[in-house]
C-alpha cells in the first residue's frame, strides 16, 4: 500500500507526533489489517440507536438528485433504492437530506439509518436495525426465531410503512464470506414489500445482486462550476486562478471542496495551499515514482498538516481513529481520554478546531466522529505514540473490569456504546509487547458483554490465549470460552474449555471461579443427559461456596439443584434444595434471586397440587420482582397464577392474570410470549365453550407464530387448533390441524410434541371409530414417550389405550392399562393423574358390574380431586357415582346428578350442564317417570343445540328422546327422533352412533309391526357395527333373526349359532369367517 511508504513523507512534513512509535508496535498496515480483517472482526457487536443523523448544513450539487431520490421512495410501492458513487462524494449526505425531507418524513414516521462500518458481518447488520426499531436484547433469536424474523414480523405490525438506510454496505458486501448472507437478509427484508423503504449506500458503481431489481442512482463528481460555487459558499471569498487549478485537481469530490474551502477560509491562501500541494507530489514522488495518491487524500494531508492544526489536536485525531465510533462527549468517557492525553491540553478546545476544518463532526450518541476517509488516513499516517495508545487501551481495560456485571444497569449504560471501540483497542493491544496489563481479563469481559448482545467471539478469544502469559488472564479467557462455546451449541469444546479454566484457577488459587466453573460444567452435562456427572458438579461447586462462605454462591448452587432434581421428579430432594436457596437469598437481602427462588418454588408446589401454597409463593415472587423492577419476572409469574387459577376453574381470575402478562409482552415487542398467551386465553375459552372465542385467540397466536417463524410456535398453535376441532366434532378438520402440528414437529425434532401429536390423532380415530388406526397412534406415542423417559406422557397415552380397549370389550387388557397409569402417576406423586386413572378404573368395574370395586375407585378418585381443587373433574366422578347407585336402584343417583349439574352450573361450564341434565333425563327414563325425563332431556338438547355445538352429545340426547317417545307409544315422534339423531352422527362422523340409531329405529319399526323396515334398519345398523368390529353387531343380529322369526323365514333365524358366533369374535379370528356364515350381506 502507498500509505505505508507516505508515512515517512508525512515524518517529514511536520513533526506530528513528538514521540516515535515504539519499537514493539505492529506497523500501521498491519494495525490497519487487524482493524477491518473479517475473521477477527466477524462479531464485533454494536449498539447503535439507528436514528436518522441531523441535517446536512449544506448540501451543493445534489439538488436534483436528491430530488429525484425523494421523488422516487415517495413514489414506489415497494422502494429499493442504491445510491452509488466514489469516496467522499457525498452520499451519505444526499441520503440523509433525502430522509429529511418534508414529504418523506410525512410518509414514513419511521425512518432509520445503519452504517456497516461498525457492523462487519449480516448478523450484526440485523442487530444495528433490531436496536433501530426497538427490538428488547433479552427476545432476540429467542425460541428458535431468527431476527431477521423478528424485524421482519415488528415492521409488519406498525401502521405505518417504514424507511431504512444503510450505509456502507460495501463494508459487508466486498466480503466473500458475507456476500451469500447479506444477499439473503436483503432478500427477507424485501418480503415486507410496500411496508418498507430500503436505501442502500455503497462505495462503487454497482449495486448489490439480489433476487429484486434496484433502482440506482450514481452520484457524480462536481462539474467545474459546481465545485466553484461550493468553495466559494464556504470560502467566503471569490475563486482566483490558484484556487481553480487546485479545483481542478479534486475531480469534482465535493469532500475534498469542502476541506480546500475550510483551509482557504481559516487563513491558508490558495496559492500558499499550491504550493504546499507541489512539494508533498514531489516529496512523494521522491520516495517512489510510482506512487500516485489520490486528490482526496492529498487534500486530507494538507488539512492536518498546518499551523492551525496543533500537536495536540493531531494527538486527539490519532487517538479517535483507533475508535470506529468516535469519542463519546459524556462521561465518564471523556474524563478517561483526557487522562490519556499530555499534561494541560484543553480537549475542548482541540475538537473545536478540528470541528472547524470538518476533521471531526458532531454525531449522534453525544459524539464526536470523522468521515471514513478521513479516518482511513488518520489510521496510517497519524499514529500517536505508543505510550499514548496505551494509556488509551488500559484506560478501556479498567473500565470493562470494572464494569464485568452485564447484568448491572449502570454498566448497560456505560458498556454497550463502547462496545466497538473496546473490541478495535484490545485487537491494537494485542499487537503491543509486552501486553497491556489485564488484557486477557478484559477480553474476557468483553466477550461477556458480546455473548449478551449474542455475538460469537471465540476468534478473539482464541487469538488473546495464544498471546497472554498470565496464568489468571489465561484462566478467564478458557472460562469465557467455554460460555461462549455453550451459549452457541458446541458442548464438547465447552467441556474442555471450563475443565481448563478450572485447573488453571486451582493454580492460580481462585477457588470461586472453580467453583463457577464446575456450576456452567453441571449446566452442560444436563443437557448432554448425563445426570450423574451433573449432580457431581454442582456437588463440587457447593462444597467450595460453603468453604468460602459465599452465601450468593451457595444459594446459586441449591438453586440449580433444586431445578435438577424437579426435572429429575425428585420433588422432594427439589423442594429441600430450593428452600436453603431461599433461606440465604433472604439472609443477603437479594430480591431478585430471592423473585427467582420463590418462583421455582411455586411452580414445584403447582406440580405437586399444592396449590394455596403455590399461590403464596408466586405472591412473594411479584413482590420481589416488584421491588427489584424486573419486568419479565413480572410476567411470567402473572402467567403462573393465571395457569394456577385455571386449574382451580377459577377462569375468570385466569384470564385477568393472563392480560396482565398479556400488556408487558407487547409493550416489550415479545411476540412468541405474546403468541403463547394467546394460546393460554384459547384454552380457557374453550372450558367455557366459548369455541368462537376460542379459535379467534388460537388464530392470532398462529399468526404471530408464522409472522416471526417459530417452527415450535406454530406446531403449538395447530395442535391447540386441531384440539378446539374436536370439541367441535369437526374431526377431518382435527386431524388435519394435528397432522400439521405433527409435520412441525417432526422438522424441528421435538419428540415430545410428536408424541402428544400422536395421542391427539388417536383421539380423532376413536371418535370417528377408526380404532385400529388409533390403536396405532397411541402405540407410536407410547413408544416415543418411553424414548424420552416422559413417565407422565407414558401415564397419559395408558389411559388412552385402556379406554380403547373399553370400546372394544377388551376389559381385561384395559384393566392393565389403567393400572400401568395409576403405577406412573403414583411414582410421580401426581394426584390428578391418579385421580384420572382410578376414575377410569371405576367405569370399568361399572361395566363389569363391579359395583363394590367401582365405588372404590370412583370414591378414591373423588378425593384426589378435591385435593387438587379441580372441581369440573370431580363433578364428572359425581355423575359416574350417579351411575353407579342407578345400577343399585338407589335414588341417591339423582342427588349424585344433581350435585354435579351445581358445579358446573357454578363453574359456567355449558358442556358439563348438558350432561348432567342428560344423566337426569336418564335417570328419571329408567324410573319411567317420563314427564321429568323428558323435561331434562329436552333441556340437554336445547343445551348440545344452540350453546355447545357437539353434534354427537345432541344425537345421544336425541336417540334417548327416541326411546322416550317409544316408551311412551308416540312412535312418529320416536321416529322423527331416531332418524334427526342418525344425521347428526353422520355430521358428526360418528359410525358407532349411526348403528345405535338404526338399531332403535328398528325396534321401533317392530313396535310398529313394520318388519321390512324393521330388517332394513337392523341390516343397516349391523353393516354398520361390522365395519367398526362392534361387539353389538351380535345383540343386533339376534334381534334380526327375531324379525326373520316373524316373517316366517326360520331358515334365516335359525341358520346361525350366537354362541359360535361369540366365541369367534372374543378369541379375535377374522370377522370374515363370522360374516360368511350370516344369512345376509354385512
């Protein structure tokens, strides 16, 4: 490069810089190689607020084009626009003034503008809009969702369309190995089409290659008489015949004007500046005939080389460029890069005058800033001393030690700003020998706050460890490593990383960092599943906190092995752990760990079904979050109760708790929480039968899901969906949602969701009598629950199967089933598991007229209900005991119905009032009061009709009044009733009630004497139970053959033997042989 060798002529020129560089600094191309070389630099993180910088004071030339530019992002519906050109010919300024005018700032209330300069790769490019447009740190790239999704999805939620500028993108596109990226990124942003504006600014004539066109704009050099009225505008003075031939020589780069007109206006003469022009060609060319420096960069030399121009300013320059992003004017900042600086110069006064001759500019951020070329020659031709440079770095170094907390709300305003000037002063310090004192530690500091912004730093760090020679600076670097290593995925190399960390800080004798070490090696084990190794870890890291007594440490520790052991289903081992965590939480007055702890132990006392106690522990977390201002805290324990409230059916109470949590997520922007409170209402409007509402909630979820692409997200949604389809008994429906959910799933290799998937399906194949194909799928969801040792997945998915096997008369094997669930639920000391199971084990024995057996279980499950306070639950075991003392011929069973009706009448539960009345109608149907039967189930029907919309409930109430009315002798209106209850399980999809159905019908056609429809309906219904392997098809044949009796066709009633027929069926030979030897076709 020719800048290398010009240094020595600008040794020459003036003596710049009083003392030499050192010895041991690197030369300036390679100082300058380390400053922009994307493999070190590749997640320089940055924290820029995106707002659009003041408007230009003077803006010559342009006019026209920056009218046309206005003109062409006011015009378009979709604007994407380059402006091109050389360095320093204004670009960056035609965009600004053309984001400041009138009508653009009227069109797009939301403009922003980026610059690549301090972003070096696509992901931090996506951070410098995501800081733009407001986007919380803590959500970013959270849950799987890609930011680029996630600007994408909050761009699409204003009601505005948005302007975005981003300036130097050559910086990334001349890459290689960002080029691919940003064509990407670029390429997702166009997707938002008219709702934004972009404008990209690069150095260059040719604008980037994406998948949509550009509409560019090439910004030409000054004419002749451009450049003269621009010098003479900011000259003050008229230009004479020197001042035009050095005009003639700037090739119309209005930069270059500006600088020669500041020079002409602070004293220099044109003729002076001429001739100084001349000498530094021929001093150059002295050195090497070949070099030929640009017209710009002569014109920057003679603007830091004058009298004007002191030591001490050209001292503040150096030192400015070594940051990319300028010297922040506020403290405690510029207090530190005073001390940097010799005895008794007045910093204020320095800047002022490079101010004047446009070296500096004002920026935003309360910063002083120079234009890229200026900086560029400022980085090779004006280094400042060695000494000086490194007052500046350690000066940064006490600082990033001092502030190490990332955590800490004064750091976050001290830090994040610094962040690139940090990063550009370690890579300087690195070069420097011997290292700057503590640089390790502070890389290792940085490398904390740029995990927290979510930039990769494992280069730099890997570059600083080959360097440093301190045991300790070695020790943290491995320790920040290995986070940096665990943060992004890379589990092995963050073993090795830590496991180093920790011999070197035994060495070293730093027994707390050991020990926080061994913490972040248990965290990795955990995940790596290696359960055993984890719990030794945390037992190490304990050990050694209670040595130090380092209470924080310790309650950390309890803490972690308080959530190992509740993942573990050791609730009780977690609940010990929790409560120590707690005790010196409050002993050192820390509210947030202490928010932190009584939240686990909420959710730990939920799980166990204590829920009064769990109540008050979420209380005390509010509070603590509360006082310590922890939003999110805030929220998601407001989620907790509304999950708490909600298994009270308390829903109301619910609901409130969810909205409360609902507002904070949008006002941070956190659409997936957002979305999965959405999901959280849906499920309580569907306890309510509120199935509209319901789906409104799930559909604003599934939105929000797809908006920021989360895979995870959207298999929730459609699962939920498919759930809310089955209430409705729109079961093709169901199934698609699930079998979309199930895909999701599959893709995203979450076992889990694929096996509640799985048990989901099954469902719709019972209700559609497909049992064969449910057995399936519950056994695929079995099987992938074992896989993942889910015991309470596994206890769910036996229930399931067993009363598959009560619909097909296998009671027996739904004996095993339901016991294996009870087993599960009781090694998890899961009392709502348990009280499923045994409520189900109570209508198996009702089946087998167990009745002893049966009010054992339904009475054990009635008090694990009431424990847990599920009182919807408890009222559907009330109605079972109502069967149960109905099979006694007690009249307790009307009581028993009654009581469950008051609970869900309480309860506002529509469904469960439908059913109750219908087991009332029942009740009084038997007892042949036919009044009050038929009042109640008239009642139910109304309820199934107009409030529940189950088509299948309204035919079981409809095919009652069937029998009802047949009871009675009103055989029309029994007809009517059987033939509306057979439509609506074919609507319904329901194979099982269509046979019943025909079957009544048929026994009402005999009544009736009709024995052609008789046999018609019955030859209807037993197809029917055929094709669903229904062991009623035999009952129902038996009554055929007694119409066949009474037709007078004994062959047909008598060619067959029942018992064969049974005994066939239970020893499961193929139905075939049954069918072959019937009488009719089946």
């Amino acid at each position: 490069m020719w800048q290398s060798t010009l240094q020595l002529v600008t040794r020459r020129a003036s003596d710049a810089v009083k003392d030499p560089p050192s010895a041991n600094a690197a030369a300036p191309s390679e100082i300058d190689a380390l400053l922009v070389d994307p493999t070190l630099a590749s997640s320089q993180p940055e924290f820029i607020s995106g707002d659009v910088p003041p408007p230009p004071e003077f803006v010559f030339g342009h006019g026209a084009v920056i009218e046309s530019v206005a003109k062409e992002v006011l015009s378009s519906s979709a604007a994407r626009i380059a402006i091109l050109g050389q360095s320093g010919f204004g670009k960056s300024t035609l965009a600004v003034a053309v984001l400041h005018d009138p009508q653009v700032t009227t069109t797009f209330p939301s403009r922003y503008f980026v610059s690549c300069e301090l972003a070096p790769t696509t992901e931090l490019l996506e951070d410098l809009i995501a800081d733009a447009i407001s986007i919380p740190r803590p959500i970013r790239r959270s849950q799987g969702i890609t930011l680029v999704s996630q600007i994408v999805s909050n761009v699409r939620r204003l009601s505005h369309p948005v302007l975005i500028c981003i300036d130097d993108l050559e910086k990334l596109w001349d890459l290689d190995a960002e080029k691919q990226k940003l064509a990407q990124f670029l390429d997702c942003l166009s997707v938002l089409g008219p709702k934004l504006a972009l404008v990209v600014i690069m150095r260059g004539t040719q604008e980037p290659k994406t998948s949509f066109p550009w509409s560019s704009s090439i910004l030409p050099g000054f004419s002749t008489n451009q450049s003269i009225s621009m010098y003479e505008a900011l000259s003050n003075q008229t230009a004479n015949k020197p001042a035009r031939k050095l005009l003639s020589k700037l090739n119309g780069c209005p930069l270059a004007v500006k600088l020669l007109a500041l020079l002409v206006r602070e004293g220099d003469t044109p003729s002076q500046l001429r001739s100084r022009w001349i000498d530094y060609n021929y001093k150059t060319h002295e050195i090497d005939e070949n070099l030929n420096p640009s017209s710009l960069e002569q014109i920057i030399h003679l603007s830091i080389f004058n009298a004007r121009i002191s030591n001490s300013a050209r001292l503040v320059l150096g030192l400015i460029a070594l940051m990319p992003y300028g010297l922040s004017t506020s403290q405690p900042w510029l207090k530190d890069f005073e001390s940097t600086l010799p005895a008794g110069t007045d910093l204020r006064l320095e800047i002022r005058a490079l101010e004047r001759a446009a070296l500096l500019e004002k920026g935003g951020m309360s910063r002083v800033r120079m234009f890229p070329p200026i900086r560029q020659f400022c980085l090779t031709l004006v280094v400042p001393p060695s000494r000086r440079i490194s007052s500046l770095i350690r000066s940064h170094i006490r600082k990033v030690i001092e502030h190490w907390d990332i955590w800490n709300s004064t750091s976050q305003s001290v830090i994040p700003l610094e962040m690139p000037n940090i990063r550009s002063l370690l890579l300087y310090g690195s070069t420097l020998k011997p290292l700057p004192h503590r640089i390790g530690r502070a890389s290792a500091g940085y490398t904390n706050w740029a995990g927290w912004q979510g930039a990769d730093e494992s280069a730099l760090l890997c570059s600083f460890l080959r360097l440093s020679n301190s045991l300790r600076d070695k020790a943290n670097i491995y320790h920040s490593l290995g986070k940096v290593h665990k943060q992004f995925g890379r589990l092995d190399a963050a073993i090795v990383s830590f496991s180093r960390s920790v011999e070197l800080f035994t060495e070293a004798e730093d027994q707390q960092r050991v020990a926080e070490a061994y913490s972040y090696i248990a965290q990795i084990r955990i995940t790596q599943s290696r359960l055993e190794d984890a719990e030794a870890s945390f037992t190490l890291a304990l050990k050694i906190y209670v040595r130090l007594r380092d209470r924080m440490g310790e309650a950390d520790i309890h803490a972690a092995l308080g959530d190992f052991y509740r993942h573990g289903d050791r609730l009780d081992t977690a609940e010990v752990s929790f409560t120590r965590a707690l005790k010196l939480c409050k002993q050192a007055r820390d509210s947030s760990r202490e928010a932190k702890v009584h939240y686990a132990i909420g959710h730990l006392q939920d799980l166990q079904n204590r829920l009064d106690e769990a109540e008050i522990s979420f209380n005390h977390a509010l509070t603590r979050y509360s006082e310590c201002q922890d939003f999110y805290g805030k929220a998601y324990t407001h989620r907790a109760i509304g999950h708490l409230h909600g298994r009270r059916g308390q829903l109301n109470a619910a609901e409130a708790s969810y909205m409360c949590a609902l507002e904070f997520y949008i006002k941070a922007q956190d659409r997936w929480d957002e979305a999965a409170i959405y999901i959280s209402v849906g499920r309580l409007h569907m306890r309510r039968n509120q199935l509209d509402q319901a789906g409104s909630s799930f559909s604003c979820a599934l939105k929000i899901y797809s908006e920021v692409e989360a895979p995870l997200g959207k298999a929730i949604a459609h699962w939920s969906i498919g759930d809310l389809h089955i209430k409705q008994y729109r079961l093709d429906a169901a199934k698609a949602s699930f079998e979309c959910a199930l895909d999701l799933y599959g893709r995203i290799s979450d076992r889990e969701g694929e096996a509640e998937t799985h048990e989901s399906i099954g469902e719709v194949h019972v209700e559609q009598n497909r049992l064969d194909e449910a057995e399936q799928s519950f056994a695929q969801a079995l099987q992938l629950y074992h896989e993942i040792s889910s015991q309470t997945g596994e206890a769910s998915t036996h229930i399931s199967i067993g009363d598959l096997h009560m619909q097909r008369d296998r009671l027996d094997s739904a004996e095993t089933s339901f016991n294996r669930a009870l087993e599960l639920y009781g090694g998890l000391s899961d009392r709502s598991g348990e009280a499923r199971s045994r409520h189900f084990l109570g209508c198996l024995h009702l089946r087998r007229d167990q009745l002893d057996e049966a009010e054992a279980s339904l009475t054990k499950a009635m008090e694990f209900y009431v424990e847990t306070r599920q009182p919807g639950r408890e009222a559907g075991v009330q109605v079972s005991m109502g069967e149960l003392y109905l099979h006694r011929g007690h009249l307790d069973a009307a009581e028993a119905f009654a009581r469950a009706l008051a609970v869900w009448e309480e309860l506002g539960d529509v469904r469960g009032i439908a059913r109750a009345h219908q087991a009332l109608g029942d009740f009084h149907l038997q007892k042949m009061h036919f009044y009050d039967a038929e009042m109640f189930l008239n009642i139910a029907l109304n309820q199934y009709t107009t409030k529940v919309e189950a088509r299948r409930f309204e035919a079981l109430t409809n095919h009652t009044i069937g029998e009802l009315h047949v009871q009675h002798g009103q055989l029309e209106e029994g007809e009517q009733a059987f033939r509306h209850a057979v439509d609506l399980y074919v609507t319904a999809d329901s194979r099982l009630g269509q046979a019943e159905s025909h079957r009544g019908l048929g026994r009402l056609f005999m009544s009736k004497g009709d024995l052609d429809s008789a046999e018609s309906s019955y030859a209807v219904a037993l197809r029917l139970f055929f094709e669903i392997k229904d062991y009623q098809a035999i009952s129902c044949l038996e009554e055929l053959g007694k119409v066949w009796a009474k037709q007078g066709r004994m062959e047909e009633s008598e060619g067959w033997d029942v018992e064969v027929l049974r005994a066939h069926w239970n020893s499961n030979e193929s139905l075939e042989i049954v069918k072959d030897d019937l009488p009719i076709d089946t």
